[in-house]
C-alpha cells in the first residue's frame, strides 16, 4: 500500500482525476518503474490521503522521512 499525501481536497481530487484515470495512470507507470527495479511482478494499491499542512508539520515530516 502507497499513500499519496496533498494538503487539501482540492488538490487530492486532481490526482484522483475524473473517473480514479489519474490515479489510475500514476498507479500504472508507477508499478510499472517498480517492476523494472525489482525485476519481478509487483501489486501497487495506492490511497491518497489529506494532511493539512503537513510539509510545515515536523511531527508528520519525521514520520514520513525518517533519520536513519
């Protein structure tokens, strides 16, 4: 499972798209570059969520992109 974050609606209809095409051809060309990489066949469910703000909220940020 992948998740596509936006900070508003408005924005996470217009990678939904009309119909789920959108996201549907992001879902597409992006398992299809994964099976490239991994050389194998790969299931991709993608689910896109808001989260207000969250490129200015720290918490979420560490969560999303962890130190290693």
């Amino acid at each position: 499972m992948a998740y596509i974050n936006t900070e508003s609606d408005s924005q996470k209809y217009i990678i939904i798209g009309k119909g789920g095409k959108k996201l549907s051809e992001i879902g597409m060309k992006a398992r299809m570059h994964l099976e490239d990489i991994f050389g194998k066949k790969v299931f991709l469910a993608l689910r896109v969520k808001t989260l207000k703000n969250w490129r200015k909220n720290k918490a979420i940020l560490e969560k999303l992109f962890p130190k290693r």
